[in-house]
C-alpha cells in the first residue's frame, strides 16, 4: 500500500492546493486515494457571458482538489458591473495550479487585472489581450513558473515605475515573449526589453500613427537579451537602440516598413545603427519589406558589420529596386551559403528592350566575384528578356554556385518549356552549379 492511502481527506485536500494541475496529475498515478479525491480539468474554455457565469458559480463551490490546467476566457465586451464575476472566478481559478491562462477581453481603460495574476506560482503560459491597461504591479510580483508571455493590444503605463519592466524582471525563467498589435508610443515608460532568459522575442506593430505628440513618447526601443535566439520585429524605426545585447541571436526577422513620409523620417533624426550593429552575430537573416533594406544597409551603411556567422539571407526584391544595398549585405557576409530572392530578380526595369542595358547598381558584377554562396533561390521568375539577361550576368560571376532554384510563373506548357531552356543554357562560373526550377 502507497503511504498516501491513509491520509484523511483533508489532509489530501490541503496538500493538493499546494500543486499545480501538472503535479496533480502526476500524483493521481501515484495513490488510488487521489484518484478518487482529486478532479483534473485539462481545458476550460468559454466565448459567452452566459456559460462563463454558470461555470463559475459551480466552481466557486468547488474543493480545492478540483484542478484546472488550462482556462480560455474570450469576451467580445465587458461591462462594469461583470468585473467582479471576472475578477472571482480569475482568483479561484489561479488557486487550482493552473498551467496556460489565456484573457482575451475587449475591456475598457478603467478595468484592472486582479493583482493575483502577476503572483501566480503555477502559471507557464499567459496570454493577455486585447485591450488591457497595466499600470501597477504588486510589490510582490513574480511568476517563477512563467515560460510563454503573449500581450496582444496591451499598453503599460508607468504609475509606480515602469509596469513592463517589472512584469519582466518578475519573469525569471521568460523563454519566449510575443508582442502583437504593438503601439510603443501609447504605452507611458520604458521600452526596454530586458531578460536575461529570453530565448525568442516578436514584435508586431498594429499600426503607425504619424501624429506630432505620439514622436514625444517614441524616442527609443532597447534590447538587453543576451540569450535571445530568434527575434521577428516588425516596427517602425524610433530615434535610437541606446542598448542592443543580442549576443546569442541566431535568426532574425525583420519588417521595418516606410510608413511615413521619409523626408520626415528623416527630419527626426531616426537612427538604427545600434540595431544594425547588434546584428552582427546572427546566422539566419530575412528581410521583409523592400525599405528595409535601404533604411537599414543603405542609408546606415557605416554601421553594418561584418556578418561572420551569417549563412542564410532571404531578401524582399522587386525588378525595379535596385541592388545597393544587398551588394553591401553580400560583401559584409563572407561565409554566406544560401540566398534568396523573395520577389523577382532585378534587372534594368526601364530598359527592357535594350540586351545590353546594366542598372548602375550591378555595373561590373564585381561584388559577385568575391560571392561565398553555394545555393541561390528566386521565388518569382516569369522569363522576361530582362531577367534572362541579368541571370546570365549573375551565373557567369558567382564562383562558389552549386544550386539555382528558380520558381517560375508560367502556366502554358510551351512557356514553360522556353524558360526551362534558357535557363539551362545559359553558361555558368562554376561547374558545380546545378538548375533546379519548380512553376507554379
């Protein structure tokens, strides 16, 4: 017989309200007595008002042996006189070693979390959203089992210190963190990412509001994640990065879009350099948005450092942006192995008819000689004359090809068959390089 078996109920019962759902779980397979005594509700899920409130008026009854590993509330609206059922039941049931919690409540600014949520010891995953104000937390915060943060339309203000950084620093083992719908200059303090656990990190920007009085409160965004791996930042650039620790980055995502008038991005003296320089360790780089590029490796060329560790690149194109800046990346990258070409391959967009006509930004092709890259892949390839012309020039000046994927847009087959064979025609460097096209 277990040494469990003979425990009074109560006793049971109070040891129990000391365990996660996941321990108590785990004990259920340990003692027959618990089987019987202790109930585990693995997902509790409510959309209406109605099933929530008769959810929790059974369980505001119910022992402290009822254990709950994942609560789901989605609330189109809430209204005031339904904060207190909300805020009970949220109470009870961060009291039954809950695991995932998940609010996603369209509240108003005058509603408050209750302080409990910030103290939960159990607690692996929160999802906060959408609409959320945080402005104080407990002086006791802290959430010892958090692993997983997800604030979806969240603001912090900053009454007593800033409300962001705390609930950060009350993170100690935060692995992963997603931001989505972000306004940085509609939260009141920090905008400082710092945890030195964090292993994944995204940002995504709802939307930009080009309004005098919102620059006032976005002067700048700073990272101090020395072991962060992944980062997917989709932003608009503030003034500064005055701390960038991304000393661990292996992949970085980028999404840095021009939204406002760019003499007046630059009349506010908006500078990434430290962004850019806070790169330099990465392996995986991708680049979302055209602007990016030029914003990034173009305008702030000083900046870039040399990518030693970088081995993959994936770039945004179109035929008519032109290659300054990628030729930078690529001189900057000397152990590259892959490249690809979201977009179409660029050529001298202008000057279709004329087989000889080179984009000032690809004169020479010299930057190519010099090109470590073993794999090149372009996703959008229609066959024009133009970029037969440029693919000739790239494959007589990359040394090191030993693949070409090409992803063609033809539907005819006789189309097909016309881009098939100039492509496999056309001379190439390297003698390792092989022709691999996939149409779509």
């Amino acid at each position: 017989m277990d040494r469990f078996s003979n425990l009074p109920d109560d006793v049971i019962y109070h040891i129990v309200s000391f365990l996660s759902a996941k321990e108590a779980t785990c004990l259920k397979f340990v003692s027959k007595n618990f089987q019987n005594l202790v109930t585990i509700k693995r997902n509790v899920v409510f959309h209406h008002w109605e099933s929530f409130k008769n959810f929790v008026d059974g369980l505001l009854a119910e022992p402290a042996s009822y254990r709950i590993k994942r609560f789901s509330l989605k609330l189109v609206s809430m209204d005031f006189a339904q904060y207190k059922i909300v805020n009970d039941c949220l109470c009870n049931v961060l009291k039954r070693g809950v695991l995932d919690l998940e609010l996603d409540i369209n509240v108003k600014e005058d509603y408050i979390l209750p302080s409990d949520v910030f103290t939960c010891k159990t607690v692996v995953r929160l999802k906060l959203g959408c609409g959320f104000v945080i402005d104080i937390l407990p002086k006791n915060a802290l959430l010892p089992a958090l692993k997983t943060l997800i604030l979806d339309s969240v603001r912090f203000y900053a009454s007593d210190g800033c409300a962001f950084t705390r609930l950060l620093s009350a993170s100690p083992v935060l692995e992963e963190l997603v931001i989505d719908r972000l306004n940085w200059e509609h939260w009141k303090g920090s905008r400082f990412v710092s945890s030195p656990t964090l292993k994944r990190l995204t940002l995504r920007r709802k939307e930009w509001e080009p309004e005098p009085e919102t620059w006032t409160d976005f002067e700048s965004v700073s990272f101090d994640t020395p072991s962060l791996a992944y980062l997917k930042y989709k932003d608009v650039i503030p003034y500064g990065y005055p701390i960038v620790n991304l000393n661990s980055i292996v992949e970085a995502r980028l999404t840095l879009p021009r939204e406002v008038e760019y003499d007046y991005w630059l009349n506010r003296s908006a500078d990434p350099s430290n962004l850019i320089r806070g790169l330099k360790n990465v392996e995986i780089l991708s680049i979302k948005v055209l602007h990016t590029m030029d914003l990034l490796f173009y305008n702030f060329k000083e900046a870039v450092p040399v990518f030693e560790n970088l081995i993959h690149l994936s770039v945004t194109s179109e035929a008519d942006f032109c290659w300054d800046p990628l030729q930078i990346l690529l001189e900057k990258s000397p152990n590259l192995k892959t490249l690809t070409i979201e977009g179409p391959l660029h050529y001298n967009f202008y000057e279709k008819l004329d087989l000889e006509a080179v984009c000032e930004c690809l004169l020479g092709y010299s930057f190519l000689l010099s090109c470590p890259i073993k794999v090149l892949k372009i996703t959008e390839f229609v066959g024009d004359i133009g970029e037969i012309v440029q693919m000739k020039h790239v494959l007589g000046k990359l040394p090191c090809l030993e693949l070409l994927e090409v992803h063609v847009q033809a539907r005819r087959d006789d189309k097909k068959l016309q881009i098939m064979a100039d492509l496999l025609m056309l001379p190439r460097t390297s003698s390792k390089c092989k022709v691999k096209v996939h149409f779509s």
